[in-house]
C-alpha cells in the first residue's frame, strides 16, 4: 500500500482499519460503465505475526530452514 492509502485509513479497533477505495481510469474502463463512478469501502486487517522464522528471546529471528533432498521422506508410503 501506498503512504496515501494509510493516512487516510480509520482505524475501527486495533488492527482492523477501514477506507475508501477509489478506482483507476483504467479501472473504470473494465467495467464498461464509465459513466459511474463508484468508490468502495475496504476494511483491512493487520497481522503481525512472523512467518519467516522463529523470533527468539531477544527478539532476534532463527530463520526457517529448507532441507536437503537427501533427507526428504514422503508422508504417505
């Protein structure tokens, strides 16, 4: 997202912010009715959990390791 389309986010509780959503002239090309001009409200949900890896103690991140070919055995027989 853009720096614009989060400043003019509201925030409805924490983490879940709700906007306008205006679209592209291209946008409006697509849909054929380009004498409508129609904006949509999004809502948008913050996840701030870390995939990538493990966050320590610290807070420092053990990143996830992919493991070698060799060592691969498959679920089903």
């Amino acid at each position: 997202y853009s720096a614009l389309e989060i400043i003019n986010a509201v925030e409805i509780s924490t983490g879940v912010y709700e906007q306008q959503q205006w679209p592209s002239f291209k946008g409006l090309l697509r849909t054929n009715e380009v004498n409508t001009y129609t904006i949509k409200t999004v809502r948008k949900v913050l996840n701030r959990k870390y995939t990538k890896g493990t966050v320590t103690a610290n807070g420092s991140i053990r990143p996830l390791l992919l493991a070698d070919f060799a060592d691969y055995r498959p679920l089903f027989s």
